[in-house]
C-alpha cells in the first residue's frame, strides 16, 4: 500500500505546467505532455478508447481506458463545444479531442495532473459551467444557495443550468431543481408571512427573531417580498432591538 500511495503522490506532485495549453477562457494540460510523463514513469503504460456512445438526441459520449503500473481505470467524457456544452451530431474532429480530454482526465486519477483539477496551477482544466455550479449546491443539499446562485445567473444561464444535464439524467436534475427551489420559494414566504404578522400585532420580539435567523441574502430575498409598511417596521424592530 506504501508503494502505491508514493506512487501516486509522485505523480501528482510533477509540474505540469509547461503542458498546459489555453483554448479561450479554458486550460487544458495536452494529450502529448500529459502520455510523455505517463511513459517516463512507466514505460509498460497503455491506454485504448472504447466505442464513442450515441445518444437519441444526437450527443455523443467518450471513454477512455488506462493502466499504468498494472491498474487500470477510466474516464468518460460528453463530447463538448467550449462552452462546455454537448454538441449535437459531432464531427470526427470533436471525437478525437474529446477522447484526448478523456485520457488526460484518466491520467489524472493516477496523479498526473490532478493538480490542475484541484486548482493548484494556472486555472481548472474545465471551468463549471452553470450547470454543474447548480449541480453542486443541489446535491449538497443547499436549496438557499441554489436559489442565490440562479437568481444571480442571466436569464440565459438560467435556461442553460436548468437543461444542460447529460441525456438520460435531464428529468431527474430538472425535478430536484424544482423541488430545491420550491423548498427555498417556501421558507422566503414562510419568513414573510412571520414578519407580516408581527407587523399586524406590533410584535418587535416576533420580527426580529425572524430576522435574526436569516442569512445577509435571505434578508433581502424577504424584503423583496414585503410592502413598504412592512420594511419600515422591520427597520423600527432591527433599532428596538
């Protein structure tokens, strides 16, 4: 186990940097650097591509299959425009370097490189797409900060993060979507309402408890959801306080 971990931390400890090539916004470490320090470190390393998978809406999906040291391990890779988005009917062209991202992101799991996934070098290898920013507030949970983040997006990048999941998981990240936004929709009116109520019966105790539990976007997220008498009244209890 010592020998695979110090493998591991060799590789992943190498400077990479002078493979790393910009295309637009983006970094990428190449496909040549990247298999040249792969051989150095084992010379017996190989690596195929599997079949590229078709998709009915016409999106296209890599895999590209690596052993180094006698390990062998895969990555699969959408075929991407530089938008990070799925192209629909791709070219030979888009295949092939898709496939070479794919065995970079390969290699990466053995150390080669990860530090530029990791953020420890010039940039992310991928930049999140608004997509995968959502997708990772829903799947920790974190149905306030989903909202924050969309509500913050384009109206473009709203669309884009709400249809941009992989074909055969678009219907289920569309209804945690829903369902996280519905929860956080839910808990901005619930905190309205409480506030409207204290309003009614001139309860500064009652308002400010509601407004001390909530977070500096929360707060203006409610106050958008209020009359001006209500917001004056906030105000009055926040100076009582």
């Amino acid at each position: 186990m010592a020998d695979k971990e110090n493998r591991y931390i060799k590789l992943s400890r190498q400077d990479v940097s002078a493979g790393v090539e910009q295309k637009g916004s983006l970094s990428y470490l190449s496909w040549a650097y990247c298999w040249n320090l792969v051989s150095e470190h084992d010379p017996e390393a190989n690596f195929y591509f599997a079949d590229p998978v078709w998709y009915p809406d016409e999106s296209v999906m890599v895999k590209a299959v690596m052993t180094i040291d006698g390990k062998q391990m895969e990555q699969t890779l959408p075929v991407m425009d530089m938008r990070n988005r799925s192209i629909k009917n791709p070219d030979s062209r888009a295949i092939s370097d898709a496939q070479q991202r794919a065995m970079v992101k390969c290699a990466a799991l053995y150390g080669v490189g990860i530090s530029l996934y990791l953020g420890e070098s010039l940039s992310n290898v991928v930049a999140e797409t608004p997509y995968q920013k959502s997708k990772a507030f829903a799947d920790a949970g974190d149905f306030m900060g989903l909202h924050e983040y969309t509500k913050g997006l384009s109206e473009k990048d709203q669309i884009d993060a709400f249809n941009d999941a992989e074909p055969g998981t678009k219907t289920d990240w569309k209804n945690q979507h829903r369902a996280l936004m519905r929860q956080a929709e839910s808990l901005l009116s619930e905190c309205a309402e409480s506030i409207a109520s204290a309003h009614e019966s001139d309860d500064y105790v009652l308002c400010e408890e509601v407004i001390g539990e909530l977070s500096t976007y929360e707060r203006k997220a409610v106050a958008g959801r209020l009359t001006p008498e209500q917001l004056e009244f906030v105000k009055a209890a926040r100076s009582a306080a």
